[in-house]
C-alpha cells in the first residue's frame, strides 16, 4: 500500500490540467507576444487563465500576474515593494515566515532596512496587538503568512491587514497553502499583494502568481521584454500557466465539498493519535489548514529518534510524510518555525507533518495511524532497552 500525505510539499497534477497542458503543447504553442495567429493562440491561453486564477480569490484578471511559483512571488512583493525607496526604511515580517519571505528580509537588512520580526504564541499565531506596537512612522510593508506550512496555523489575516491599511502601510500575504483549499476573497480581505502557487493546488511546478491591488506600484526583479505589463520579463511557460489556471478552476469548484472532507480526515488522524505518548501536536487545532497534521516527538534522554528518522521508517512502510525541520550538510537542525514557537532545540529537530489531499480516504488515515503508532512504539522499546535505568523505578 502506498499513501501519499505530503500535500503541502507538492500536490500531483489533476488529469485535467495534465490534460490541457498537453493541449496547449502540442497546438499552442506559440509565443504569446507574437503578433500572428500562433502568437495570438497562446495568447488566448494566458488571458484564460489569468481569469480562472483571478476568480478563484475574487480578484480582478489584471490584477494577477503570473510567475514561476511562490517563491518569486514572495520576492517580487517584498522587493518590488521595497526598491522604489531610495534610501532604508521598516518592513515587518512574522518569525514564522517561509524562507522565501525571510531571506530577502535579511538581505534587505544588509542593505539598512530595519526588519521586526513578530513574535508568536505557542500555537504559532501572531497576537495583532504585536503589530500594531510594531507600527512605524516609516513602515512601508507588512508580510504575515496567510497558512503556516510546517505548523499548519491560519493567522488572523483580516485583522492583521485592518491595522496595516488603517496605518497607510502596504499589506502582503503569502497564500500559498490556503488558496484552493479555503475560501479566500481578495475584494474582502484588507489584503494588497498574495502570493499563490499552481503546484499546491494540483498543477504544476513551476508556475504561481502574484496579486497587486490596483495602484500599487512595484519594481521588477529583472529587466527583459516587459511580459506581465512589464512587472514579470521572459516569455510565459504557456502549457505550465494553461494547467495553473484548469487547476484553480477545479479548486474553486471542488472546495465546497473538499474542505469539509478534508477537515474531517484531518481530525479523524489527531484524535486517533491523541493519546500517544511520544507525539507531541504542533499549531493551532481550531485555526488551522483544513488538510495540515502536524506533531514533534516528545523528548526522552539520550534518545536519537528524530523526524527525519520517523520519515524514512514511514517511507520503508509505503507513506509519505515530511519532517517539519530542515536538514543542512546532512544534519538535522532546529526548525525556527518550532524555536519561534517556543519549543527546545531537541523538539525543533524532531517536528513532522502528515499533509492529505484528494486521494486521501478514511482507511488511509486509519492505516497510517496504525503504522505510525506501531513505529514509535517499536522506536521506545529500543530507547528504553538501551537506556535502562531511564525506566527504573525505585
């Protein structure tokens, strides 16, 4: 048996999208800023689908440009945001950003700006009383993410964004993990840039997209031909953005009855694996990502049995799932999403997240439950055999 529970790393493309970008190559194929019929066919693509991608958040099709996923994203709106002032000013970030938000934020701290990183409670959630004492005069841009991927935990995103419009800052979310699998409407939402991701919502890899409210102005990455009204140079990968666009158009449909699913299997595996003892649960249980388990290993003395190591036992079993901490020169190191949390460096090691999807069913959340219970249990046995007197009693 092979279950795949690692959604939020990549989602497997939907046979529609596979479907259309097999269209797209083999008879538009053309350049879309060509002037002739082949060049006005791939066209045609783009367009189509900026306008599924722009309705699955309620936005305006010229207010979506496409890139090639969210981490460019991520970078167009914090430097595109940021390089229009000629000398440093004050950007917020949470301290539970992806890398794609927190590595240009310590680049840009390099180069004068000063960067406030918001703390977070024990859940993962940043407290908008912090944000609001975090407010500047010369804060020109506040980036929270929207989903946490390693923790799960949804922000107070509507809350957040009221501060910052209300203080004449510009507001970025990440969105890569919630568009597609809750509801997410840029109209409502005090929001002006969202990063999106085709690859997270089952198409694939190597597109995504980046929402700017209207008049808010950014500087390119790069310079080249002026693709994407000149914010995003190079021609469009036509067939990758063509499949982005089907796949968000089945999101949007689907969601209604996905979500719920999703949340049901999702709290159908933490309540099966409530009482057990070497897990420990990470994020928010009731502001969460609707497909998102995650946990760390409780700490024992002396004991090696990482989230790495539970990984590769769970992938010789035929399920796979992801360690929440990151691995450099083949070591294990704390995640600083778990250390911002305030979790011990040996917990941060030992985070992992069970991600489902579509095809994901109730007998495979209770097989991988059965099985992981299994390995941990097997994993304690060998701790306590080879520590002894961790175990004694007096």
């Amino acid at each position: 048996m092979q279950i795949y529970l690692d959604h939020s790393a990549t989602t497997p493309p939907c046979p529609a999208a596979i479907a259309r970008m097999q269209q797209v190559m083999t008879e538009q194929w053309g350049n879309p800023s060509s002037l002739h019929a082949w060049g006005e066919r791939s066209a045609m693509v783009v367009e189509q689908s900026r306008m599924q991608v722009a309705s699955l958040i309620n936005a305006s099709p010229d207010a979506i440009f496409f890139t090639s996923g969210g981490t460019e994203s991520d970078n167009l709106a914090i430097l595109g945001v940021t390089q229009h002032y000629a000398r440093p000013r004050h950007l917020i970030i949470s301290s539970v950003e992806h890398s794609a938000i927190s590595e240009p934020a310590r680049k840009l701290e390099t180069q004068g700006w000063q960067v406030t990183r918001l703390p977070v409670d024990a859940q993962g959630q940043v407290n908008p009383a912090d944000l609001q004492a975090a407010l500047q005069p010369d804060t020109v841009l506040v980036s929270i993410i929207y989903g946490q991927s390693e923790v799960g935990t949804l922000q107070p995103i509507e809350e957040l964004g009221q501060l910052v419009r209300s203080h004449g800052a510009l507001f970025h979310t990440d969105a890569v993990q919630v568009a597609g699998r809750l509801p997410l409407d840029v109209s409502a939402l005090p929001v002006d840039l969202v990063s999106l991701s085709s690859h997270k919502l089952y198409g694939p890899q190597g597109a995504g997209a980046l929402y700017v409210r209207s008049g808010v102005e950014l500087v390119p990455l790069f310079g080249g031909g002026g693709q994407e009204f000149r914010l995003r140079s190079g021609t469009q990968a036509v067939p990758s953005i063509a499949g982005f666009g089907t796949a968000a158009a089945l999101a949007a449909e689907q969601m209604p009855t996905e979500t719920p699913r999703l949340i049901h299997l999702r709290d159908r595996l933490f309540d099966q694996l409530a009482n057990e003892p070497m897990l420990l649960p990470t994020g928010d249980r009731q502001h969460r990502l609707p497909h998102h388990v995650s946990f760390c290993l409780r700490d024992l003395d002396e004991h090696q049995f990482n989230g790495r190591a539970l990984v590769r036992q769970m992938h010789l079993a035929g399920i796979g799932i992801s360690a929440g901490s990151a691995c450099h020169s083949g070591k294990s190191v704390p995640s600083p999403i778990l250390l911002a949390m305030g979790l011990s460096d040996r917990r941060a090691q030992s985070g992992i997240r069970l991600t489902l999807g579509h095809s994901t069913t109730a007998a495979d959340i209770d097989w991988t439950a059965m099985v992981l219970k299994q390995i941990l249990a097997r994993s304690r046995t060998t701790t306590e055999n080879a520590y002894p007197l961790l175990t004694s009693t007096r």
